[in-house]
C-alpha cells in the first residue's frame, strides 16, 4: 500500500491513540513539484479533522521540505513551552523554529486559519 493515499491515513488513525499525532514528511516545496505535497495534504485532510503543514531546510536535499501534523485534536495553537527544551540539549531544534517553519509553509503555499483548521491554497 501506498504511503501517501487517504487509505493509509485512515489505517493510521484507527491505531492512534485518541489525542494521538501523525507527523509526515509531504514532499518538496519546489514549485515543480508542489502539487505532491499539496495531494498529501488533501489525503491527510479526509481522514483527520486538523491538518498543520510547515516547512524546513534540509541541507542534504538542498531545498526546502514540507511536512504535516494530523490529528483529530487541535493542537494549532501550541507553541514548544521554552522551559522544556533547556535541558534537552537539542542539536536541530529550538523553539524559536517552531514560527520560523510555520512561515516557510505560508511563504511557499500560503495559509488561512478557520476555527483552527488549516485550508490550504495554491500560489
């Protein structure tokens, strides 16, 4: 089975722990190949009722990556909590990246928020 079809996204969410997350990686942000990230996106979106997509560097593609967050439970709000991270000795992640790969998704594909939902469209 595919990893990328709305049948696997129903698969995983039967198994999920209620309040549980899905984190996938969607393909690149390059605007020749957009149109994959934004298809996972939509499968994502018929078996989850909050879908949040952003973006990251990857330095060993070279490019900008996406990636998405599903879950039936609204978690758009949440920021990483600053004190938690000071003893985790993290070597990729701060906080502070949290916005800064929110706004990557928004730069590259745009972004409105409805009630915490994402929607998504192409630019």
């Amino acid at each position: 089975m595919n990893s990328f079809t709305k049948e696997f996204y129903s698969l995983c969410k039967k198994i999920l722990r209620d309040g549980g997350i899905l984190a996938v990686q969607g393909g690149s942000l390059d605007p020749h190949y957009m149109q994959y990230y934004l298809q996972v996106m939509r499968n994502l979106k018929e078996s989850f009722k909050y879908v949040a997509p952003y973006g990251h560097f990857i330095f060993s593609f070279m490019s900008v990556w996406g990636f998405m967050i599903a879950s039936d439970t609204d978690y758009s709000t949440n920021k990483p909590d600053e004190k938690k991270f000071e003893n985790l000795k993290l070597r990729f992640f701060e906080p502070f990246l949290y916005d800064v790969m929110r706004a990557q998704i928004e730069h590259y594909i745009g972004k409105e928020f409805d009630n915490g939902k994402t929607s998504i469209q192409q630019t």
